[in-house]
C-alpha cells in the first residue's frame, strides 16, 4: 500500500449522520490508501462511529438553516483555523454552507478543493434577493475549485447558467448506494396490511403537507393501508406539523417512528416508497429503495427522474400537488402484488447497472490522489 506522508485530506459538511451513513466506503476507502482523514461537522451522534473509522473529528458547529453572512463568519474564521491547523492537501466539501465559506477559505489559503453541489435547495431555486446573494457567495467560493461534482444535470446547468463554474466540473451518480449493505429483500406479505413508507426529515420541502393530504383519503379507500413515516421534525416546522401527523396517528391512518437508525430493516418491512420532495441532488431514499427492492411514488423532479424508470420501477407525480401524488398512490394500488414486486426488482437492476456506491467512490479517489500527487 502506497502511503501518503503528511497529506490530509479535510472533508467539510454539515451532517455527520450523513456523512457516515452516505459517506463512509469514501472515508474507508481514503485511509486504506494511507491518507490522513479530517472530518469537520456539527456535533452529532455520529462522532465516536467515524473516529472508530480512523477519522480526526473536528466539530465544528453551525445553524444549517438560513443564510447570513454576517452571522456565518465565525463559521468562516474556524474553517480559516482549521486549515491553519492541519494543512490539507486537499478540502472536499458537502452542502452548502461548507460549499461557500469552507471553499472561501480554502481560496485565502491557497489549498486545493474539491466541491459536491449535492441538491441546490429551495432558497437557491426561487428567485430573489436571498438566491442573487447565494449565487454571488457561489461564485467567490468555486472560483478555483479542482473539480465541482454535481448529481444531475439540472443543478449543474443551472449553475453553469449562473456563471458560477468557472473550471472543471463532473457528474456523479449521487452518493451511490452500497450494494452490499442495502441488499435486494423479498418483497413481503401484504397481510395484515400494505405498509406506505416515507423516510424524510418532516418539513414542507420535503412534501409533508401532500402526503398528509393523501394519507387520509387513501385510507378511506384502502382500509387496509397504512402509512409511515421515519424521521425527526425540522425543528423549525415541528409546530405545525406534529399536531397533524399526532391527529392522523390516533386515526390509524399512519405511524410516525421518528429518526431511525434501524431504516433498512423498516424499508425490508414496507411495501411502496412514496417521496414527495420539492428538491433533490440525487435522492439516497429512492436509491435505498430500490437497492431493497421496493416500488416508489416520488416527485417528478431532478435527482428523482434518474433513479426511477417511469412504469417499470414506480410512478412520479407532479411536485406541489396533493392530487397528483393521491392519483400516484391510487395507480400503485390499483396493481396486484405480484406486479409491485416486480416493479422493485426491475429498481434494483437499476442500481445495480447505475449507482454502485464503489464507482462514485474511485471517481472521488482519482481526484484526490491526482491533487496530492501534485502537492
């Protein structure tokens, strides 16, 4: 095994969760070749999980919500701290906030840097003063960027549009999905019940509002359905939406876990994946489900479009329409069976041919290691 004496690489992002559940093989990956791995987060229930990796955690705390600059330049002056502390070869970034002010002040110091556009979310997406300051943020912090992964075309032409990519930049399949992890599971018994499962983290931009109103009205209908929920509230929207899904839950129309750390076995249970989302870089929920072998109802959306095959894996709806999502459910139920769990095995082909999770990692690799091997 080659080592690389010295180098680090510094991995920036807002979610250590996510980081080590999406993320993890990368990380694996890195320290195998001999890389020094620093990993800088907010803190999470994740730190002793990616120390046991072989990672350096460095917390670094930050409001994931909103954007101020003014309020987010002490997240600015640690990033500048960090650099300062363990000189990086190179910086990879997710999301964001470490997109912008980690790439900032990888700029100042003149370090190379890698960044993952991993979903461009609402504030970015609808016009006006807040989308004017990001895109102006953007386009300081990818000035000299190595290489800018996107997952899907539309967020990369829409950056390109915004003349925010001024250098290379890469397509990638997502976070991929780990195959081996996520393995194909036999679709189960309808009986008692046919299980609708939603993994999402509740909040309006992640299509809460359509579901609770097809939830309901498709209980009607099927009696026999139920539907579930896996996820914490954004603590932000728990207000408003806590007392609905509390209300539909005495009703027996769903079941709301919370945030589980036990999702593949939950998914294994289910029957139908429904994904109401407004925005998506590529979504790791359809990727999961059809890694399991589930049918799904999702948004007709980039980042949900490349997973799902139209007719053979699952049926889109239009985004923002409760109508459109209840006449998605409605077709998916209206099927036996028998012809759902041939719609998941039809998904987990997919994967299989587009999404391996070991693919996105050597791509990242290749990156890397031609950075350093210039360093």
């Amino acid at each position: 095994m080659e080592t690389h004496e010295n180098k680090t690489v510094m991995i920036l992002a807002n979610s250590d969760s996510g980081l080590y559940d999406f993320r993890k093989e990368l990380l694996q990956r890195l320290i195998k070749e001999g890389f020094r791995v620093v990993v800088s987060v907010p803190e999470g229930n994740y730190r002793e999980r990616l120390i046991g990796l072989g990672c350096i955690y460095a917390m670094t705390n930050f409001n994931r919500r909103g954007m101020n600059p003014l309020k987010d330049a002490s997240l600015f002056l640690r990033y500048c701290r960090l650099l300062r502390k363990y000189h990086p070869a190179v910086v990879l970034t997710y999301t964001i906030k470490p997109n912008i002010y980690g790439c900032i002040a990888c700029r100042l110091k003149h370090i190379p840097y890698l960044v993952n556009i991993t979903g461009l979310g609402m504030a970015l997406e609808q016009p006006g003063r807040l989308q004017t300051m990001i895109v102006a943020l953007y386009r300081t912090a990818l000035k000299r960027a190595a290489c800018v992964f996107f997952q899907n075309t539309y967020n990369r032409n829409f950056m390109i549009d915004k003349k925010c990519i001024f250098g290379r930049s890469r397509l990638i399949s997502g976070s991929g999905v780990n195959l081996q992890e996520h393995g194909m599971i036999p679709y189960p018994s309808e009986q008692p019940e046919i299980r609708l499962l939603s993994v999402m983290r509740v909040m309006r931009a992640k299509g809460i509002e359509e579901l609770l109103y097809a939830a309901p009205l498709i209980k009607r209908e099927y009696p026999n359905v139920l539907f579930e929920i896996a996820g914490a509230y954004e603590e932000e929207e728990r207000e408003r939406y806590e007392p609905l899904i509390k209300d539909l839950q005495e009703k027996g129309v769903l079941r709301y876990y919370g945030y589980r750390e036990d999702l593949q076995q939950i998914m294994a249970a289910s029957h139908i994946i429904v994904h109401p989302s407004y925005s998506e870089g590529m979504s790791n929920v359809l990727l999961e489900a059809a890694a399991t072998g589930r049918p799904v109802v999702a948004s007709d959306i980039q980042g949900c479009r490349e997973i799902m095959i139209e007719g053979q894996t699952g049926f889109a709806c239009q985004v923002h329409d409760g109508d459109a999502l209840l006449q998605a459910i409605r077709r998916m139920l209206s099927m036996s069976p028998s012809e759902r769990g041939r719609m998941g095995q039809a998904g987990r082909a997919q994967v299989e041919q587009h999404f391996d999770r070991t693919a996105v990692v050597n791509i990242y690799l290749d990156e890397i290691t031609d950075i350093v091997s210039q360093y």
